[in-house]
C-alpha cells in the first residue's frame, strides 16, 4: 500500500463572533486556503483529484455542499469534484482521514483536506434549530429516544462530567486555561504561526484595508485571576467560558498526496501520515473518546505516550484535555505547545485541519519527529491521527 503525505498546510487566522473574519463568506474564506495550498506547492490546479472538507453546520451559506461551492470560488478547475464530511468537531481531521485513504489505496494521487466555518454567520446549532422552529422535526428519533430516555445530548454538560469524572478542580481548568492564552501569546510575538497563517483583505468600519493575521481570540491581556473571576456556566459546575473553545470564524487545509503524487508535484513531504484511528464511545459524557482513542492508536501503531514528541488535543474545554493527559501520563511541556481552542479558538469543521497544520508546522520549527493530534466530537466521537514529520 502507498504512503500518505502532506506536503503543504495552511490556516486563517481565526476571527471572533461578529469579528473581522465575519465580513468574508465561508464558501470564499474555503476558496482562500484551497488557493493558498497550491501556491504552498505551485501546483497544477489540475493535478488535484478531490477536495473533502469538513463543516458541520451545512445549511445557509454553507449548505448545497460547502465544498464543491469552494472549488467553484477558487482556482482550481470545474473539473475536480468535492463533497462534504460532518464528523462534528472531528469533520475536517476525517477528511484528512478520508483523503489519507484515497491516496494510499492508490484511487488518487492529490487530494486536499480541508475544513471551514464562520460561527458568526452560520450560528452552531443553526442546522438543527431552523427546521425545528419551522414544523420539520428534530433528528431525535422515537428509536433513539427509547435507547436514550430523557437525554438531550449537550456537550456542556459533557464537558462537566468529563471534570468530575476525573476530579478535576476548577482551579486546575482555570489555570489550564491561562497557559493557552500564555502560549498562544508566545507563539504570536515570535512569529510562530507565521508560515501556516493565510492573509485576509479586511474591510475596517471606517472603509479602510488590512491583512488579517493574528488570531483574534487570544486575550494579550490575560491574567490568572481574571479566568478565575468569570462566571461558571452552571451552578456547582467547574466550566466557565474562560475554560471553553471560543466561537471562531476559519478555514484551513492540508494536500495529501502519496509517491506517485509527490513525483507529479515535483514536491518534498513535510510528513507522513503514521496511523488513523476513529471510534465511537458514550454520547452521554461525549467528550472522553479522545482518551481511549488515543490508547488504540498507540496500540495499533505500536507506539507508547512517550515516543509522541508534540501532542494536539483540541481544547473544546479545559477539562478535556486536563482529562487526556490526566490519564495518558503525557508530558505537559508537549501538549498544544502554542496554545490552543482555548485562545486560538474553534472554528467547528476547521478545527481538524488548522489544528494538524500547527502540528506540522511545530514538528518542523523544533525538529521534532512524532505528533498526535486528537479531538472530542458530538456523538460521542474521536479522531487520532499521527504523522511523522520528514
């Protein structure tokens, strides 16, 4: 069987609700990054053979398959196909699975993977909320309601019970919380995130133009006892907002190919793709999967915690993955190195692809070999994927 590789990577900068990245529509934000990959790569538009891109709120201006709509908008030809993944959060790390598969199966040879949301004009819930408000249902069936009586599946209260299942303490979430606004922080003013970062024209309120690229979300201003001094989200809980993902507008991408799709690129890999793993686990607490994920994928590609150089759990809340390393035994010193969801914030189906973008990247700027990246997804879901940089 072939091997997988990535041979380019890119990301937006994220933008906050109603922020700056609010005034770009989505199918034209995918566009951007899709462009970018093949200007990574100087690739012929017409070597790439799909695109798969996660989102998970398909309706309204990501509806009618976001993805095909962002090949249209960009430069690539009518030629090439796409479709659509929702795997929740995990959507755009499955079509780095699904296009990781493609190419080594030998079906293709160039596939992109990619993920984008905007969180401010396509509202999170927006898919399931509209057509209940309207009369046409809710995806609660009657058979699945009689397996789940009296459940509504709520990744906040997940998040809570993932705390207290691990007895985490809400000064543990907080001060969490603070190191992924501090490296975060960090990895801006050094300039960190500078290669993986794609530019975007911004219109200002007083008419005038400027490249975004500095993630939004991130409070420079940050302090410990400012996380600690917000509200929790529910009384006697342990999550506050401080403690959760932000809503975040961005896309981003990777192209996959493998040896025969590095010849016709005339390109060098910046990883290969070691091992995939998705399971299904309890919807309930919903947000634990990443860590018995994470124990088969080890398994399965005979790797232990500690050969792992550089770890991305994506930080939908503090308590998972305080949880993860809780029970990996993992070092904290390699886990979301340059902050994460907590600062960067989660842009839902471009979570899976910005986040292995900074992963690439970080392995490449600290001569690194191994990273893991997982993430928690509706549904009781997880991804794993580890790739070894070259």
């Amino acid at each position: 069987m072939a091997e997988a590789y990535i041979v380019a990577t890119a990301r937006t900068a994220g933008g906050k609700k109603g922020g700056k990245v609010s005034g770009w529509h989505p199918v034209d934000l995918a566009a951007k990054v899709i462009d970018s990959l093949l200007d990574r790569t100087g690739a012929d538009p017409a070597l790439v053979e799909d695109v798969i891109m996660g989102c998970v709120s398909q309706v309204g201006e990501q509806a009618i398959n976001v993805a095909r709509n962002a090949v249209m908008a960009s430069r690539l030809p009518e030629s090439v196909p796409a479709t659509s993944v929702d795997r929740q959060c995990g959507s755009s790390q499955q079509a780095l699975h699904f296009a990781a598969q493609a190419v080594m199966s030998g079906a293709m040879d160039v596939v992109i993977a990619a993920g984008v949301e905007s969180m401010s004009r396509v509202p999170m819930g927006l898919s399931a909320a509209l057509p209940a408000k309207n009369g046409f249902g809710n995806y609660m069936s009657p058979e699945l309601q009689k397996k789940y009586p009296g459940i509504q599946f709520s990744q906040f209260a997940g998040a809570e019970m993932v705390a207290k299942k691990y007895d985490l303490t809400k000064d543990q979430l907080d001060e969490y919380a603070f190191e992924s606004h501090r490296r975060a922080i960090a990895a801006t003013q050094s300039g960190a995130f500078k290669d993986e970062i794609v530019p975007l024209e911004i219109t200002l309120p007083d008419g005038s133009k400027e490249m975004h690229t500095v993630d939004e979300g991130i409070r420079f201003d940050a302090s410990l006892d400012g996380i600690k001094n917000v509200k929790l989200l529910a009384e006697g809980g342990r999550i506050t907002a401080a403690t959760s993902s932000q809503i975040c507008d961005g896309a981003s991408g990777v192209l996959v190919v493998n040896e025969a799709g590095l010849k016709a690129l005339g390109v060098k890999p910046l990883a290969r793709i070691v091992h995939m793993t998705v399971i299904g686990h309890d919807p309930v607490i919903m947000l634990e999967a990443p860590i018995p994920a994470t124990h088969r994928a080890l398994k399965k590609s005979n790797l232990k915690i500690d050969d792992i150089d550089l770890f991305e759990v994506n930080e939908a809340f503090a308590s998972v993955p305080v949880a993860w390393l809780k029970d990996t035994g993992a070092d904290p010193s390699r886990l979301n190195v340059n902050g994460g969801a907590i600062a960067l914030g989660h842009p839902l189906g471009g979570s899976g692809t910005k986040l292995m973008t900074t992963l690439v990247n970080a392995l490449g700027k600290r001569g690194k070999k191994y990273g893991l990246q997982t993430m928690c997804e509706g549904g009781g879901l997880a991804n794993v994927t580890i790739v070894e940089r070259l």
